[in-house]
C-alpha cells in the first residue's frame, strides 16, 4: 500500500541521494570515480521516482567529461567512446532537463 511505499522512498532516497560522488557521477562500490552505467542505473532510478540529483550540473560535466574527440561517449573519464557510453549520455542528458 501507499504507507509501505512511502517508508521505502525515505530510506532508499538520501542513500541514492548522498552516493553521488565529487566528479558528479555514481560509481561501483570502492571506486575512487564515477563510471556512466553506474550513473545511467542511478539516474533512471531517480527519474522513475521523479526526483532530481542533489548536484545535476555535476552530473552534466560528469558526463562531459566522458566525451572524447571523436565525438562519442566513453563509459568513463578515461575509456575509448564506445556505444554503450554514447548511450549512457544520451539518456543521462535527456533526464537531466
């Protein structure tokens, strides 16, 4: 019902919530950075709820920081472009407006 709904939403919220990391992306656990699947996951999960990141423009120039020359999207800060992470920012971009 509409109570049970509503306890898990304030749990699981602040968690997905205060995971964001510093370069404005969510990463796998131990990770020193943010990665675009990890961030694509968390961020569909905050459009379904409809809520917005306590940092969007972090995760704007999160995902900026994973274009490269090419043009494409890599998965991460430091990965070659590649289909998966021009997807991934497709689809971050667009729940980011």
């Amino acid at each position: 019902g509409q109570k049970w709904e509503d306890t898990e939403r304030k749990a699981v919220l602040p968690v997905i919530l205060d995971g964001q990391m510093k370069d404005g992306g969510w990463g796998k656990p131990d990770a020193k950075t943010s990665d675009a699947e990890t961030t694509y996951r968390v961020m569909r999960a905050l459009m379904l709820l409809k809520e917005k990141p306590k940092d969007a423009d972090g995760v704007a120039k999160f995902v900026a920081s994973c274009r490269r020359k090419d043009g494409g999207y890599g998965v991460d800060a430091e990965a070659p472009s590649s289909m998966s992470g021009v997807y991934y920012a497709a689809k971050i971009s667009e729940w980011l407006k």
